[in-house]
C-alpha cells in the first residue's frame, strides 16, 4: 500500500470516528426517528471504511456473494448510509410540515371576553366575544 493511500485512510479513519462518537452522543440524547436514521447512516458510513481498510490490508476477504459483480458487502456498505440519510431527510421534511401547520394554530390564541347586556326588565345576559391574539 502506498503512503499516500495509508495517509488518507488514517485520515478518514480519525474524522470518522470523531463523527461517530458526536453521532452516538446525539443518539443519547434524542429519540426522534430523523436523528436516529442520520445517526446510524453515520455508524455506518463509519463501518464502511473500516471495512475497505481490512479489505484492503488483506485482513478480511470480499465475500463470495456478488451483485452484477460488486461483493455484497461491499454494496451494502456503499448503498445503506445513503439509504439511512434519506430516511431522516424524508422524516424531517414531513415533521417540518406537520410542526408548520401546529405552529400556525398557536399563533393565534382565542381569548373569550364576556360582556353584560342590561336587557328589559333588569336581565342580565353574558354575550361571549371572541377576540384573536396574534403572538
């Protein structure tokens, strides 16, 4: 292997594994479906490289299963974290979509305001009066 190559494996390795280790650490904190797929798309991007750097050291050997001729492992480590960060992006966009139309109820508070009308004969009737409030 040249000492380029092992550079930037080095490389991918420390920034992926400070990417990893935030990544759990929001997955500590959250339970929310987006974070959780942005999170294991992460974990296992993550995996990915470890797995093409035993590939390539000759630590661990491509499986025989093949896929119009890329090893399956090979696949699943490119295909799936793609697949992961669009499940969150598609889970954001439709939380962001329904929390718009929540938002929208909340900016206006009804606030009921009773007022007496002095009818004939000293009745006294409570007429309600809606009044919007926009925050």
């Amino acid at each position: 292997m040249e000492q380029t190559a092992l550079i930037l494996y080095i490389i991918k390795l420390a920034l992926g594994g400070l990417t990893a280790f935030f990544a759990i650490l929001v997955w500590s904190k959250t339970r929310e479906g987006a974070w959780i797929s942005l999170v294991a798309g992460v974990i296992v991007r993550y995996a990915g490289i470890v797995y093409d750097m035993l590939l390539d050291f000759g630590v661990v050997f491509a499986m025989e299963i093949q896929v119009a001729g890329i090893p399956l492992t090979t696949l699943l480590f490119t295909v799936v974290p793609s697949l992961f960060f669009i499940l969150a992006f598609i889970l954001m966009l439709v939380k962001n979509r329904g929390g718009a139309k929540l938002k929208h109820n909340i900016l206006f508070t009804e606030i009921a305001c009773y007022t007496r009308e002095i009818r004939e004969g000293s009745v006294v009737k409570l007429k309600k009066r809606v009044i919007l409030k926009r925050y």
